[in-house]
C-alpha cells in the first residue's frame, strides 16, 4: 500500500520590507513629505497666486531639514542603518532640497 505523500502547507507571504522599516525610515518619510508638500504649494501659487501659498512652502523647507537632522542621529543612536534605509534619506533629500533648488 503506497504511502500519501503530505502535502507541502503553504507559506504565508511577508511583506519583508515593511517588516524592515525603522523609526528612522518613517522619520525621513515625513523629510519627503515635508518636501513635497512644499513643491505642491508652490505649483498651486501658479493656479491661484495667494501670498500664504509661498509662505507655507517657505516654512515647509526648515521642516523638512529638521527631519533630515532627525533622522540621521536617530540611525546612528539605535545603530539600526540599512541600505534600504540609506536610499530612501537620499530620496527624501532629493526630493526636499534638490529640487526646489532649482
């Protein structure tokens, strides 16, 4: 008599990078947010120009720096840095400084 075979249980799909995030990544998260918000009020000056469009773009961009400082003595004290962690600070400050830059 042939011996059933167990059939092999599926493996539940982790989501590994959201797993990885760290209360660095989120910080600078709000440094990318901060900087596209800060775009996004800008543009919306050329839609409708209102002087309190400029000013909230202004005060968005001392925000964004503050996060990015945050962010980087956060990593180094929890000594929890990644590559993934890395890019995304790169992203962030693209996204912040380098382009309004222009």
């Amino acid at each position: 008599m042939p011996v059933a075979k167990a059939k092999p249980s599926k493996r539940p799909i982790h989501f590994s990078m959201l797993r990885s995030y760290q209360t660095a990544d989120l910080i600078t998260l709000a440094n990318g947010a901060a900087g596209m918000a800060a775009i996004l009020s800008m543009m919306s000056y050329l839609q409708s120009p209102e002087n309190w469009r400029v000013y909230l773009a202004l005060s968005l961009i001392p925000i964004a720096f503050i996060f990015d400082i945050l962010d980087g003595k956060l990593a180094r004290r929890q000594h929890k840095n990644s590559v993934f962690g890395q890019e995304l600070d790169s992203l962030a400050d693209i996204v912040s400084f380098g382009v309004l830059r222009n």
